[in-house]
C-alpha cells in the first residue's frame, strides 16, 4: 500500500438507516488529493443496496483511485450481483491496515 493512501474504516452494517446517519459525516470527510483512498471493511457485516450508493457517492466524490478492502464474501457477491466490480472499484485483501484518522461506525 502507498505511503500517500488514505485509509477510511467503516464498522457495521451498511443499511438504509446506518447510511442516512452516516451521509452527512462522509459529505464532511476530506478526500485525498493524491493516492488512493481505501476503504477498510472488514467489520461490515452487512451491506444491501444503501450501502452500494454509499460507495459509489465517495467513489464519484474522489479524485484518486477507490480501493474496497478485505470483503466478506457475503458482501462481495453483493458487487458482483448488481455489476458493480472492478469497472468502479480495485478490491484487495490486506488485513496489516492501520485506519487513518477518519474512523465511522455505523452502529
């Protein structure tokens, strides 16, 4: 992973309410300007299709590369049932990611 990597964590479910909560906090987060910015979810339990809009809003807010980060299987074939793969996103499996600053819980 680069050095110049913003690394967002999210926990919980991504669900019609967990989203509408956390939507004003991801319209305040500062997005990078170099580097990718990753996005940890491997405390996401579950994720319907709020969660899906949720990504695709940051990815289309982001003027780097969008990386999705260790994806239960569950919520990976969720991508692949709506046809949203590696067209929008990278997908990765690092479990040594450390959150930046930027922490959001659902819950």
């Amino acid at each position: 992973m680069s050095d110049d990597a913003k690394i967002l964590t999210i926990e919980g479910d991504l669900d019609y309410q967990a989203v509408s909560k956390m939507d004003k906090v991801m319209d305040q987060i500062r997005l990078p300007q170099s580097g990718p910015l990753v996005i940890d979810l491997r405390n996401v339990l579950y994720m319907n299709s709020s969660g899906l809009a949720l990504l695709l809003r940051l990815r289309q807010r982001a003027k780097t590369p969008v990386i999705l980060a260790n994806l239960s299987e569950r919520i990976r074939s969720l991508f692949q049932i709506y046809r949203i793969e590696e067209d929008f996103f990278t997908f990765i499996e690092d479990r040594t990611l450390k959150p930046s600053p930027v922490y959001v819980e659902s819950r």
